[in-house]
C-alpha cells in the first residue's frame, strides 16, 4: 500500500476571487428602483399622454439593462466560483460585464449626440412643466441609487487586502461595481443638465440650451466610458507587465543570497482577482540550494501575488547575473 501523502502544502484552490457580496447586494436593490421608476414613468408618460415622462422611461430602461448585467455578473461568478473549468477563477466574469457597459456607454453617448444635433437643427416644443418634473424625479432616483453603490464601494475597500502598498490599490478596484456606479452618475449628471437646461428655456427662452447641455452630457459620458474600458481591458488582455508588483518580483529575486548566481529568464504576470495575482517565472541558477518552495516563500511577502509557478534551470557552467 502507498504511504498517503499530506499535499496541503504544496497543493491549493484557485479561487482567488473572494466576491463582493455588498456590492451584490446593493446593485439588485439599485436594479429593482430603477425597474420601478422605469414602469412608473412609462405608466405615467401613457397616462397623461407626455412624451418627455415617456422617453425618459424608456431611457431608464437602457440603464436598468447595464446595472442588471452587473448584478447578474456577481451571481454568476459566485455560482461557478469553484467550477474547475475555470483555470483561474471566475473573476473576470465580472470585468468582461465591466467592459460590455463600458461599451453600452459609448452607445448612450454616440445616442445623445445625435439627438441633440438633431435637436439642435431642427427645434421642437419643450413642454417644460413636464419635462422638469421627469428631470427631478430622476434626479432624485440616482442620486439615491448612488448612495448605495458608494456604500458598497467604500465597505469593499475597507475589508479589502490589509497591506499598505499605496501604489497597489487601484488595483483593489471592482470594475463591475464601478461600471454601475458611472452608468447611474452618468443619469444623474445628464438630470443636472436637463434641469439647468430646461430652466433655461422655461424662465428666459433659451431653447438652444436643452441640446447643447445635451452634448455637454454626451462628451463627460464618453471619457468615463473610456476610462472604464481601458480599465477594464487591460484585465482581459492580461496588460500587467508594467505593475509595480513586477518590479518587486524581480527585486526579491536580485536579493537572493546566491551571490548574483540567479537571474530571471522568463516572467509573467496576470490578474486574477482584485489586487490579487498570478505569475510565471524562468529561473537560470548554479545555486544548488534553491528551490521552487523556497522562490515562493521569498515571494510571500507581497500578499497581493497568490499564485505562483516557478522554473528552475541549473547550469554550473553558466557566468553569474550582472548586477
């Protein structure tokens, strides 16, 4: 019979996602506002016959489609989190939700864009009491929402990795919370503009003012969402390299006590959760006392990297790194 083996100590999970379930939580509620506002004001447009309720109840219905795609990232994640079909977890589940609203901004953007040049070439009757009445209850609704989602965010970066490295916390970031959070910001700052516009056009006849506040909205809408996206796909695209965890892998390799005999052949570096990650490394050694376990008790020290694969090549004949 073969002598059983503890593998505790070399064998691990990899689910190195530990979920956000405040964040979880606090998207379905903003999801289920937002779907009742959004029937409200279409009962109410179809009711009393107004357009402008009407649109914006429509309206609210694209940002009920984002911040759902972001509550049912969470749950799917959370569903399959120890699915081993996975290789490494399922966190970005929730980027790719990230970088598909990311995307759904652009669309909203390019739409109001559109709709103010129309506008603005050819004006048409703002029924003002109406329309300043939608504009606040909208108001009013995100604003709401947007505290709930910044008291998710904030009770996720409180119970977030404990070390004190300052140049890693954007990457403790949730991209998926953040994408909600700027699609009902976004709805907020374009109620602002309507107010503003439409009081413009109410009080001192300025009907220009409800496109041009449009395209104001229209371009801040944008540059989130490309910030958004290119937060959310250097995730996918695994574009870790210039990270200052990289740096510290290399430095905890110059400072092994093998005098100079180690050098790195080959790196990399990926993310595999928030603030958590991955990395491969090519080691080239005439240091017979070094092994892979202790390369990664050396690496333990930087709590954000969990995963790490090591290769050892020895050559007694090879020359020792350059410092």
């Amino acid at each position: 019979m073969k002598p059983h083996h503890d593998l505790s100590r070399w064998a691990h999970d990899h689910h190195y996602a530990l979920g956000n379930p405040v964040a979880e939580r606090g998207t379905r509620l903003v999801l289920w506002i937002t779907l009742a506002t959004m029937v409200l004001e279409i009962g109410a447009g179809w009711w009393f016959n107004s357009m402008a309720v009407l649109a914006d109840g429509w309206h609210m219905s694209s940002h009920a489609l984002a911040i759902g795609l972001s509550a049912f990232a969470y749950a799917a994640a959370r569903n399959y989190a120890h699915d081993p079909r996975f290789a490494f977890g399922t966190w970005k589940i929730e980027v790719l939700a990230g970088y598909t609203s990311a995307l759904f901004l652009l669309g909203v953007a390019a739409a109001m864009i559109f709709g103010s040049v129309e506008r603005l070439l050819g004006p048409q009757p703002i029924h003002y009491p109406e329309a300043l009445g939608v504009a606040v209850l909208g108001l009013i609704v995100n604003f709401a929402c947007a505290l709930i989602l910044a008291q998710a965010h904030d009770h996720g970066h409180a119970h977030g990795h404990g070390h004190d490295h300052a140049h890693h916390q954007h990457g403790h970031e949730d991209l998926n919370l953040k994408a909600a959070y700027i699609h009902v910001l976004t709805d907020a700052l374009t109620s602002v503009l309507a107010i503003a516009a439409l009081a413009g056009g109410w009080f001192f006849g300025w009907s220009w003012l409800d496109p041009a506040m449009g395209l104001v909205g229209a371009v801040l809408v944008a540059l989130w969402a490309r910030k958004l996206l290119t937060d959310t796909a250097r995730v996918l695209l695994d574009r870790e390299m210039d990270h200052p965890v990289v740096q510290e892998i290399r430095e905890v390799i110059a400072a092994l006590p093998s005098n100079g005999a180690t050098q790195i052949t080959d790196l990399h570096v990926w993310r595999v959760g928030n603030g958590a990650y991955a990395c491969a490394l090519s080691l080239l050694t005439h240091d017979a006392s070094l092994t892979p376990l202790g390369i990664r008790e050396a690496l333990a020290i930087h709590e954000e990297i969990v995963h790490v694969t090591v290769e050892i090549h020895r050559c007694d004949e090879c020359p020792p790194a350059k410092p």
